[in-house]
C-alpha cells in the first residue's frame, strides 16, 4: 500500500485572498511523483488550538503530515505552538538550531530572529547541504515555510526520505460528452479497482473537449484497463493517447 499524506496550509493571508496558495499544488505534484498518496489538503488560520487540532488529527489518520507557513520571526509565527500542543509537548530553545540561525544571521541576530528556534521538545533538525535554515520534524510531521521559494528549496532536499513505488499515468483525449462515455468509465472502474481513473471536461480547450486519466503503482493494470477502455469507447471520439 501507498504511504499516505496530509497537508496543513497555515496562514491567515491565505484565507483572507492576500496571498495566493501555490504550496498545496507543488506538494500535490511532488508527492504524487513519488508515489505517496496526498489524502487530504487543509487551509487554517494562524491559531494555536487550530494548528493543534488538525495536526493531532492528521498525525494520527496519514504516514506523513506537511505543514506550512507560520514559522518565521513574527508574532503571528504559531506553527511550533500549535504543533507542540498537538501531541502535548512543551516548547523550548532547541540549541542546535539556535546557533544555526546565530550563524547564518551574524551580527543581524535579533531576539526575533532567535524565537525561530522555540520547537517542541525532542524535533528533528534535518540539516541539509545548501539549506541556510534547516527543516523541521516533530514525530511524523514536518515543517516547512510558507514562501514558496523557501518551500521548494528544502522539499527538493529531503525528498528522498519519501520517496515509494511510483504511479504510472496514462491520458486519453476525447471529443465528446461525458454523458457518452459514463458507462464505459463505470466498467472499466468497476474491473479494475487498483486503477483511478478520471474524467475532466475542458470548456475553452480547441483540441479536444474530455481529458480522461488512468492512474495507478501496476504498470500491467494501468495498461490493461486502458486497453479496455480503448475497446469501449465510441471509436470516432478517440483523439490521442499520452
């Protein structure tokens, strides 16, 4: 089986519109890469007993818990509070990461600048080559920034860790209506149940109207269930497979 994942988008910016969410698509596509099933993607304010609720929650349903935003110098900065109270530990200057950021900040170190290094009691400094500010764990969740530079830069480090057997997907365009092809996305689901398979209609595409996915870790059933699709399908919708 697929290890399985949660994504906790935290920040108050992002409810409100200020700023727009890229983070939860890059851990979408990235995940999906090495084949770990992305389960569920959350976006929460910046509160404390919100932090703590959804990641005490997701700790306990997923293999592995991604958050981000909320862990920089400022006051609104609660993702370690939160996830410290999500599994009852208490907060403190981890040394390690407090003469990190000593050393990366040189003389611009600032009392804020040190607050960055409160984690919850026994978390993980990742340290990686080329990351100024290591990642984060604490238990099966780990903690990332919000800017999704910083984001991508420390995801492309680590990613390794996640890494499982992969999904192989095929594409099939079509030109017609998905009420012509429901009952042969139905057997075909129904047959071949370790394979996911996906219909989306796009309205201004010029080339075709029905982009159909089949997904799936069995490279023999992803190809045996596009096969089967293929027969059932009205021939003269068929455009192209990819």
């Amino acid at each position: 089986m697929p290890k399985t994942a949660a994504v906790i988008i935290i920040g108050n910016e992002i409810l409100s519109g200020k700023v727009k969410d890229e983070n939860s698509y890059f851990f979408a596509e990235e995940l999906r890469g090495l084949g770990v099933r992305l389960a569920l993607v959350m976006v929460i304010p910046d509160v404390v007993e919100e932090i703590a609720a959804a990641v005490a929650s997701c700790a306990e349903k997923y293999d592995y818990v991604f958050t981000s935003g909320g862990i920089g110098p400022t006051h609104d900065d609660v993702t370690m509070k939160g996830i410290a109270a999500a599994f009852g530990l208490d907060t403190a200057a981890n040394e390690r990461y407090r003469q990190i950021i000593i050393e990366r900040c040189g003389p611009l170190v600032s009392a804020a600048a040190l607050r960055m290094a409160d984690l919850p009691r026994g978390a993980e400094v990742i340290e990686l080559s080329g990351i100024n500010f290591p990642p984060v764990r604490v238990k099966n969740v780990y903690v990332f920034p919000g800017v999704p530079e910083f984001l991508r830069k420390k995801f492309h480090a680590l990613k390794e860790r996640f890494r499982g057997k992969p999904y192989h997907l095929r594409r099939i365009y079509l030109n017609g209506e998905e009420c012509l092809i429901a009952e042969s996305l139905d057997a075909v689901a129904a047959k071949f149940p370790m394979v996911e398979i996906g219909s989306y209609p796009k309205v201004s595409e010029k080339n075709y109207r029905i982009m159909v996915t089949l997904e799936s870790r069995s490279e023999e059933s992803l190809a045996e269930a596009t096969a089967e699709l293929l027969r059932l399908l009205p021939r003269e919708v068929v455009i192209r497979t990819a």
